[in-house]
C-alpha cells in the first residue's frame, strides 16, 4: 500500500482518539480505587469505634485487619494504574506531535538552536541549526547525547559506505516504526541531561566513590548485623534487664558507622537520587533494542560485541532495583529504623559496588546505545512522514544528477521543484536572476539535499545520485559591533575560509550568494570575476548566484568551464509572476525598475 500525507495523518490522528479513550478511561479507573481506598479507611475508623464501644471481640479483631489488607492491595494497584495513566499521557504526546509536524510543521523536540555556528561552513547558510531549521524539522532525540549525535551528522560528510550503511538503518528502522514511538515516550518527560550524568557518574567518578565498600570488616558485619540485631532483641524480650543495654549499644554501634560513612553515602547517593524510574525507562528502551533480530550492520555494531548472553535491560532493572532500596532513606523515620537495625544505607552502597563490579561496562554501551537509537529513529520518522521522498544513489565518481529537487522545508503545496545536473567535469555555474525569483533558494535547495543525503537520510527529490562533496557556503554575511568586524570584512573573512578549504580538498562544492555586497559595484564584479576563474583554476564545482549580468559573459571565455542558468519573471500590466523554475542561459528580464516604482522611485525621468 503507498502511504500518502492522508494516511499517515489519519494514522496519528486513530492513535490520538485510542489515547485519549485510554487515558479518561484510565483517570475513571483511579478515581474509583480513591473511593475504594476512602471507604476502607472509613471501614477502619468504625471498626475502632465498634471496638472502643462494645469491647473488643475476636471477630472485631480479624474484620480489623481486612480493611488494612484490602487498602494495602488497592495502593499497589493505584500505583500500577497511575504508572499506565503517565505512559499513556507520554505515547499520546508522541503522536500529538508526529499530528503537529504533519499538518503545521511544529516539532515540540529541541530545535538544535545551541549547535548554531556562523563560522560553520554552511549550518548558517543552509538553515541546518535553528528555529525552523532542518534539525529542528528532524529531531526525536531527548537526551543530550542523542541530540549531538543528530547535530554531528547534520554537520559533515562521511564516507560512501558509511553513508549506505547508514540509509540499510534507517530503512530497517522504518519497518519497525509503531515500536519507536513507544521507544520515545519512554525517554519523554525525563530531563536531557540526565542520561549523561549517570554515564559520567559511572565513568568518572563511582569507582573512587565506592572506594570505602570495599572494606572487608564493614561488608563482613553489614552481612551479619541483621542476625545479631534479631538475637539481641529476642534475647531482650526473653531476659530483659542488661541485655537491653547491649541492645541498645550495639544500635548505638550502627548509628555511629552510619555516621562515620555518612558523607561517601551522600556522594553516591547524589549521582543516582530519584533515577529509578529513569532507569526504568532506560531498561525498557534498551530491552527493545536487544529483543530485535537487527540485520542492518550499522545497528549490529551499535551492540559493540557484546555477547548475546548479556541483557543490558535487566542488568540496569537490578540498578533501579538498588536505587529504590536506597530511596528508603528519603523517609527520614524509616532510614532512622533502617540504619540502626539493617546498616541501610552501607548495605546498599555493597550492592551497588557489586553490581558495578560487574556490570558498569555493558551499562555505559546500553546508555549510549539509546542515543544511537533516538539518532536513527529522528531520520526512520522523516522517511515514514516524508513517503514521497527517496534515498539518493552514492557515487565514487563526480556527479550531481537530480530531477524534481525540492527545497525539504518548504511544504509540498508550495514547494517548486527543478532537474539540475552537473557535467562529468567540474564547473561554475552561474545562475542570474531578478529579485525574488529563486536565486538563493535553489542555492540552498542543491546544500540541503546534500546535507541529508550525507547524513543517511532520504532527500527531497524524485531521484538524486551525487558523489561526497565537502559543502561551503557565503550567503548570509552579517558584520559584528562586538567584533568590531564590517559587512565588507565579514565577506572577505568567509572567502579566505572558502579558499583556504578548497586549496586543500578536491571534493569541495562551493555556493556563492551575490558575492562582496559590501563594497563598490566595481570591485564587486572584479573580486567576483577573480574568484571565479580560482574556482575554474582549481576544478573546483561553484554554483554562483548574481545579479551582475557582467559575470554571465564569462561563458564566452571559459565554454565548457562556465555555464548560465537564471530564474526569470513574467509581467502581465506591471504585476510579476514567478514560477520558480530554473532555467538555461543568462535572464534576461529583470524587476528592481518595477518594485522601485512601486515604492515611489523612477529610473527615468518624468
């Protein structure tokens, strides 16, 4: 079946509706136990009564402990549907916003604003970091490292065969959609640092933390103080008297190593405080991951060799597991009792040093390997929402081949797509044009299609085979008061970049925006002329955007090393049409006259 934009919409939107029919019947369920649990406490209070006005009776006595038992199993319960009702508020936000960047492009995931780089090559230029930018379009990352992973892909070229590698992942990935929204709702609501404060607890810090564990007098008694606290208190309430006294001397014992090793229990405890859900979810998104049968070799090499035999999942459920004991302490009175009669606190520190003995190394692989996961899966739901686009062909031989190649963030009802190729051999191609015609958005259409294609992912056309480029871009040229930096010096500072960078590499493609707009039309076109024919020197592929009619005519000089392309307008009673539509040849019609007139201003005189 081929999936359309109706299709796909109308699946979020079926999903949404099953929610949303979830969660009120979930809320009713909770709703109902709360009542439950208000009349048992009732049921409790007139058993009391009964029994402190008719005098206790054996019946009383059994009836009184069925109200407790029965609210005890209805907590357990409560908790259980609570712990649902979060899940599904989580997948509903999942498809909630898959819903939102269908129909209105807003994606509620960071917009990568912080990778942001005017020194960047072409991320400035290309719209690849930002506020309505390309990663902000893409990501599904919640932790910090999977949103560096998306933000390094997005930021260079790899290899040809890492690229396919990359693509056979995606794909796979794409078949298993359904299971990655789970996947995501998972890891929503937690924080994106978190993830990276516990591999760097584990990483850098642990070790020597749980360094005071390690003493076998203090494992030895913390093994035994159950057993000794158990026999003097029943010798307590055999014997009495003195014995009492030891009793209370040996808690007193415990409280004082409690105390002794109360500040290594805090730093431990600080790195893990309140993760045990996290870890939870951490489980559940790496049990997934290792219940496939991957066949992609990108993702194989995710799981780093480990053996089959480990299950990462359950290694860090025993870790939550470790934590929820520790969160004992948080009730003050229950860590008082605890500490005295179990050495709390020092008992779960030996576990946790056990279990990091022999488990932080699979943990540290498992952690990552869910932002590797989140990574692949932003490109799987571009792919599954995107059905129309294709993955472009890899070349090891110069070649950009496109047809119907359309700008990724201009929506389809807008988007105007055109067929461009290069020759066998590099040129510059120059591509001239009126104002607002769609110079610079074809410029930054051939940039981005590469960046994704680059990247693994699918690209905005019908078809494209192109070979690895190195991209570099001169567009947007701003000046800078606080580096005292002019719109003059600010071009000449990323032409040197240019340059430099295609003096050193031969798979450069450079685009070129209305070169060196801040200075006199003379030297515009002289500078312009000059570096186009390094470009032509170097065998370097330009694609130079311009209104200087001048520079076309180099194609009289160089023929097979210049071509021209140009958007053109049409005029119909002085109104101007576009249609965006890429053409062979210098243009020759052009509307600065038009728009000047409309503002005013005449080129000739009345």
């Amino acid at each position: 079946m081929v999936k359309t934009r109706e299709s796909i919409l109308n699946a979020y939107q079926s999903h949404i509706q099953f929610q949303q029919t979830l969660i009120v019947t979930l809320v009713k369920r909770l709703n109902k136990i709360s009542l439950l649990r208000l009349g048992l406490f009732i049921a409790e209070i007139i058993l009391v009564t009964l029994i402190i006005t008719l005098g206790y009776h054996i019946i009383f006595g059994i009836l009184l402990v069925v109200p407790v038992l029965a609210f005890m199993v209805m907590v357990k319960k409560q908790v259980a549907v609570q712990l649902e009702l979060d899940y599904a508020r989580q997948l509903l936000w999942v498809y909630q916003n898959e819903e939102d960047v269908v129909l209105q492009r807003k994606n509620a995931y960071s917009d990568g604003t912080d990778y942001e780089d005017e020194l960047h090559p072409y991320a400035s230029d290309l719209d690849i970091y930002g506020p309505s930018s390309l990663y902000a379009y893409i990501n599904r990352c919640a932790t910090s490292r999977g949103r560096d992973l998306l933000a390094a892909q997005l930021g260079k070229p790899s290899t040809i065969q890492a690229i396919k590698d990359r693509q056979e992942a995606v794909i796979e990935l794409e078949t298993h959609l359904e299971e990655t929204f789970h996947f995501r709702a998972q890891l929503h609501n937690h924080k994106p640092q978190q993830l990276l404060a516990i591999e760097n607890a584990f990483e850098h810090h642990l070790n020597t933390q749980l360094q005071f564990t390690r003493n076998t007098f203090i494992r030895n008694y913390v093994l035994l103080v159950p057993f000794i606290m158990l026999a003097a208190l029943v010798a307590g309430i055999v014997y009495g008297g003195l014995v009492w006294n030891v009793f209370g001397l040996i808690s007193l014992f415990n409280a004082a190593i409690t105390f002794f090793n109360l500040k290594n229990i805090g730093r431990i405890y600080e790195s893990f405080s309140g993760s045990a859900n996290l870890l939870k979810a951490f489980s559940a998104t790496i049990e997934w991951t290792e219940g496939k049968k991957w066949k992609s070799k990108y993702i194989q090499d995710l799981f780093n060799g480990n053996s089959k035999e480990v299950s990462v999942s359950k290694e860090i459920k025993q870790l939550s597991s470790i934590i929820q004991g520790f969160d004992a302490r948080l009730n003050m009175i229950l860590a008082v009792i605890l500490n005295l009669f179990f050495l709390w606190d020092l008992k779960y520190s030996i576990k946790l040093e056990k279990w990091y003995a022999n488990s932080s190394t699979h943990l540290l692989h498992g952690l990552r390997r869910i932002s590797d996961f989140e990574e692949l899966i932003s490109f799987a739901t571009l792919t599954h929402n995107e059905s129309n686009w294709v993955f472009p062909q890899l070349s090891e031989e110069f070649r950009f081949d496109a047809a119907e190649i359309g700008h990724p963030l201009i929506t389809a009802d807008k988007r105007v797509v055109n067929d461009y190729n290069l020759e066998t051999q590099p040129t510059v191609d120059i591509v001239t044009g009126s104002n607002m015609a769609g110079k610079s958005t074809f410029l930054r259409t051939v940039g981005i299609n590469m960046v994704l294609a680059f990247s693994g992912a699918p690209v905005c056309a019908k078809q494209l085979s192109l070979s690895i480029f190195e991209i570099l871009s001169y567009m947007r040229i701003k000046d800078s008061l606080n580096d005292q930096t002019s719109t003059f010096k600010a071009e000449l500072n990323r032409l040197k970049m240019i340059l430099d960078a295609t003096k050193t590499s031969d798979k450069s493609f450079v685009l070129i925006d209305e070169m060196l707009r801040g200075t006199n039309s003379k030297d515009k076109y002289q500078g312009s002329k000059v570096f186009i024919e390094r470009m032509i020197q170097q065998h370097t592929p330009a694609l130079f955007a311009t209104h200087d009619l001048q520079l076309s005519e180099m194609k009289e000089t160089y023929l097979t090393e210049v071509r021209n392309y140009h958007f053109d307008i049409q005029i119909t009673q002085n109104e101007m049409h576009f249609d965006y539509k890429l053409k062979y040849g210098a243009c020759k019609t052009f509307n600065a006259a038009i728009l000047l007139k409309q503002i005013g201003l005449s080129l000739t005189a009345e």
